[in-house]
C-alpha cells in the first residue's frame, strides 16, 4: 500500500538519487577538499604567507584553538556514534559542535584583537565568527550549506584583496554547490542561501577594511 509523504517533507527533503560512480566520486572528492575546516585553515594560512612571519604565527593560533580543537570534538563523536558523519549530516547533531567552535573562534579571535595580530587576519576570522553564528541560529530551524556559505566568503574576501589573480577561487562557488546538492546533503536552495549568506558578511566586511585602512592592502594601520 502507497503510503502518501507530508508535503512539507517532500519540498525540504532532498531525494535520495543513485549517482553514476564516477560523479559520485567526483561531488565526494570536492565535498571533501572544500570543507569548511579545511577551507578557512588554507585561507589562514595564505594571508599569514603573505603577510609574513607574524602573520603565519597568528594564522596558526587561530588554526589550533578556532579550527583544529573543534576537528578533534567532531572526530571523537562520530567515533562514539553520537555524530552520524563528519560533515554532521544530520541538522540536530551540528548544534553543539558549533557553539564550541564559535566559542573557541571567539576566544582566539579576542586574543589577536588584544595583542595586535594583523588587521587582514582580524578581519577574516571576523567574518568567519559572524557566518558561524548566523548558520548555528539558521540550523535550530533549517539546514543551511556550511560549504558554500565558507567558499563564498573566502572567495569574495581573497577576491576582494589580492584582485583578478584570485578569479579562479570564485568559480569555485557553483563547483561546491553542485556537489553538495548531487550528494543530497543539501538542496538548491540550502547551497544558494549559504552562498548569498557568504558574499553579504564579506562583502560588508571587506567595506568596513576598506575604510578604516584607506584601501585593501594587507599592511594596514588600523
């Protein structure tokens, strides 16, 4: 007997498809290659080398506490089976993971402001810490893409510093969103409200730095 689904779950359920292997493989390979750890600690580290030796330090402080700490709670869960995978696929099992991580972003992000770590890295971790809040009070009603709010906001922000060579990081964007979609860990318009979500707190940010250093260069007298 056909037993009918709620209407409201059939338009915020994603659907369950089989993938040919290889396109299967392939949204697998990018899902993991642009996660949201993964992706802000490449960010870190790359405006730390460009700013120098101290940036590379501070890059690395706020790695260890803001990103790697949390890397560590969400191993150990879904080792104890309390987190079904790593990239919490479930919206409930994401709660408690991001308030630790936005409590530990919060305390290194205080620490740099205190002891002046370069105003670029203030600035990304900042927008980092207001994205993180906006997905954890997003996800206690609905399930929005931590992928692409994370590569839409790196994106615009290297785009929005170093210029024309950082292009090719914006085309990420759609590649992200795709393979979040045919893995149906996210809908369309999960991807597209992450992606939107991204690019606004950047792009707001990126405002802000540019008025308070006259300009956008990574040597700022804030």
């Amino acid at each position: 007997m056909d037993v009918e689904q709620p209407f409201e779950t059939l338009i915020t359920t994603p659907v369950e498809m089989p993938l040919p292997r290889w396109e299967y493989g392939l949204a697998k390979l990018i899902s993991g290659i642009f996660s949201p750890p993964l992706m802000v600690t490449v960010g870190l580290l790359f405006l730390g080398q460009q700013i120098g030796a101290p940036g590379v330090n501070w890059a690395l402080f706020q790695i260890g506490l803001g990103i790697l700490l949390p890397v560590i709670y969400i191993v150990i869960q879904v080792q104890r089976g309390h987190i079904t995978d790593f990239h919490m696929k479930v919206r409930e099992q994401r709660i408690r993971p991001m308030l630790l991580t936005l409590l530990l972003s919060g305390v290194s992000w205080g620490v740099m402001m205190t002891f002046g770590a370069p105003y670029a890295l203030l600035v990304f971790g900042g927008v980092a810490i207001l994205q993180a809040a906006f997905m954890l009070l997003v996800t206690l009603k609905w399930k929005i893409s931590g992928h692409s709010m994370t590569i839409a906001g790196m994106a615009v922000f290297l785009f929005g510093i170093f210029g024309w060579p950082a292009l090719p990081v914006l085309l990420t964007i759609p590649l992200v969103a795709w393979a979040r979609v045919r893995l149906s860990r996210h809908d369309r318009w999960q991807t597209l409200a992450g992606t939107g979500v991204g690019i606004a707190f950047t792009v707001l940010a990126l405002i802000y730095y540019f008025q308070t250093c006259g300009g956008m260069s990574l040597v700022c007298a804030n």
